[in-house]
C-alpha cells in the first residue's frame, strides 16, 4: 500500500527546535497536512517519543519512535525504532557515549520533555547536540542490533553529512536508505555516487518549526502503516 511519510522531525526537546514544535502540535499538523507515518527525531534523544506515540494512536496516525544521532565525525544518521523499547534502550546507550557537557538554555535553547497534553514533564540537562562517541562506520549494524533501521541525513547538505565531512559513500557503511532534502537534484548525486542507485531515497523536512513542516513529496510502498512494516521496507532494497 501507498503511504505518505515524513522520516525526520524535531520536537521542543532538539535545543534547535522551537517551543511550539510539542508531540501534540506536530503530530496534529502532520495528520492536517496528509501524512500516514511520521517519524520523531529529536538530536541523541527518543525522550519525546512516548507522548508523540500516544497523541498518533488517538488520531489514527503511525509515530515511529527515533533519533538523529551525532556520529563522532559529526554526521547525522537518523535512527527508526519498531517499538518504544526498542527506541529506548538505543537512546539510553547513546547518553552512555555521550561528553558530559550542560546544555545552556540561554545560549543553546530549551530541552524540554512533554507529555502528550503539551505539559512540559521535565528538561533535559545534557546538551543533546554534541557528538556521540559512535562512529559512523558502526552505525548500520548497531541500530539493526536494537531491531531498527538508519539512514544518513540530508546528504545534498554543506555540513553534518556523509558527504559533506567524508566526501564519498562506501560499501561498508552498509546503508540501505538515504536523505535528502526536498529541493535536492538528484540526477546529479546518483551520477557521482553510484551507491545510491541501489538504496532508498527518502526526501524528509527535517523541520524545527511548524511553519517547516512539508505536504507530501512522494509515497512509500508498504505492506501495512506500522513500524515495522518501515522498519522491513528501509532494511531492504
């Protein structure tokens, strides 16, 4: 079956993304806007993905729990979870490979936790920005050890991406999936990297802001509109 997806999505709990991105307003906005599955991925936290979860079962949208993890090249991968356990116990290992730095509210913005009334529940004290110490060749079979799949981010991007730090995809990152986002030229990514013609192309908003969030781009071919049936499709190509 045909279904509209948006993989990448921030919530007020990323420093970077605004106080009006709560689980409750996002997940409204996605279901308004047409989606069938959307994904919450919050930089090196599933903190928020609980109450995201709970606002999608009350409107009959699909909340794949997961995160954008900082690599110790400082490349975003964004990380999906079949089930919220699964979620974390993968983001729980993650604060463990995490540097103890603070985050600052003043400099950096608010990590707020919610639950899925819009009540901020708590804040979240690391700075969840910073690198973990997990290297991207390591990626792809650690998430696919916690039951999930993972994708490079936003590889047409000028920085935090595989192709912006390391200049080249190779065999052994053992990827299935890529991003990109919506305004990337594809024609000219498969050309020069050749990889790409046998993976998942995914093109997601990875929006902070409400106002960021995108209508529908193209569907995904899935047997059903759960998590894992995602979880499956993005792990095969």
């Amino acid at each position: 079956m045909k279904i509209f997806a948006d993989l990448h999505l921030h919530s007020c709990l990323s420093p970077c993304g605004d106080g009006d991105m709560t689980p409750y307003n996002l997940v409204q906005m996605a279901k308004l806007l047409g989606f069938d599955i959307i994904a919450l991925t919050d930089h090196n936290t599933c903190g928020n993905c609980e109450s995201a979860m709970r606002v999608g079962e009350s409107i009959g949208l699909t909340v794949v729990p997961g995160m954008e993890l900082c690599t110790a090249e400082e490349i975003h991968c964004v990380c999906l979870f079949p089930d919220l356990k699964s979620a974390t116990a993968f983001s729980d290992y993650v604060h463990e490979k995490m540097p103890d730095v603070q985050n600052q509210p003043e400099i950096f913005g608010e990590q707020c936790k919610m639950d899925e009334g819009d009540g901020i529940v708590g804040y979240e004290p690391l700075l969840l920005t910073t690198a973990a110490d997990i290297s991207i060749d390591d990626v792809a079979p650690l998430v696919k050890s916690y039951g999930g799949a993972c994708f490079p981010a936003h590889l047409d991007r000028a920085s935090y991406s595989v192709l912006s730090v390391l200049g080249f995809l190779y065999p052994e990152l053992n990827f299935t999936a890529a991003e990109f986002t919506p305004k990337a030229y594809l024609p000219q990514y498969l050309e020069k990297h050749p990889l790409l013609q046998n993976m998942h192309l995914l093109r997601n908003s990875d929006a902070h802001y409400l106002e960021n969030m995108i209508e529908p781009i193209e569907a995904l071919e899935l047997k059903d509109s759960t998590p894992q049936a995602l979880i499956d499709f993005l792990n095969n190509t």
